[in-house]
C-alpha cells in the first residue's frame, strides 16, 4: 500500500566507483609501459650526427653437413682447428657473432664439441641458426 504524496524518485546509475575503476586500470597500464622501456645508462639528451650509424657485429657461419664436416665461412676445417680459426677472424675491440648451422642428423656430441670450442674464444658470442 503506496501513500499517495510520497514522491517517486528516478532510478539513477552512479558511474563515480566505474570511473574509479578505469583509472586504476589505466594508471596499471600506463606505469607497466613505462618498465617495458629498456634503458642502459643514464637518460641524457645525445647530440645529432649527419654521419652516425650503428655498427653491426662481425658474423661468421660456422656448419656442420651432414656427414659430420665441419666448415667456417663455406672453408673446411677440423674441430682441432676450429679455436684458431675463429680467433684469426676476431678483431680487436669488436664483437664476433658465430652462427651455427648444423644439420638435424649431426651427432649430438660433435654439435657439443663444436660450441665447446668456440666458448672457449673470448669475445664470442655464438647463436645457433633453426628453421620456422
């Protein structure tokens, strides 16, 4: 039973604690971009160059055939004579990147015995090469 002189309020939605939501949401996200960043060394504004370029790596590919053969840069050569190879490739005050492209059928050992070899040079930095 409803008095008659009793106003009837209109529904309302209250959208404060929907706003409060998305600006939690939005200030997660905007703090988790900024650590996605990825910096090395202080900030500061570098000057501009005409002539500036990065330089690449050195990058030698070093594969194992099937059969086991071993060859730096399309030259055969022995596990013996691998240290050596890669050092005379190695310059001074530079990096050299060593790709690995060794076939699926190659023994396990002599894939291992391969990047044994080539950790042993210091300044080496060695990826092996796979297929999508």
């Amino acid at each position: 039973m409803r008095l008659q002189d009793e106003p009837e309020l209109p529904a309302q939605i209250n959208i404060v604690p929907m706003i409060d939501v998305i600006f939690a949401i939005l200030t997660f996200f905007i703090m988790s971009t900024l650590y996605l960043t990825r910096s090395e060394g202080l900030p500061v504004n570098l000057p501009q160059a005409a002539t500036g370029k990065t330089d690449p790596p050195a990058q030698v590919t070093l594969t194992i055939n099937n059969n086991g053969e071993i060859f730096l840069n399309k030259k055969a050569i022995s596990v013996e004579q691998l240290e050596i190879g890669i050092r005379e490739k190695l310059e001074p005050q530079k990096q050299l990147m060593v790709v690995l492209n060794a076939d699926e059928k190659v023994n396990h050992g002599q894939v291992v015995a391969v990047m044994d070899k080539v950790r042993q040079v210091e300044g080496v930095k060695l990826g092996i090469a796979t297929r999508k």
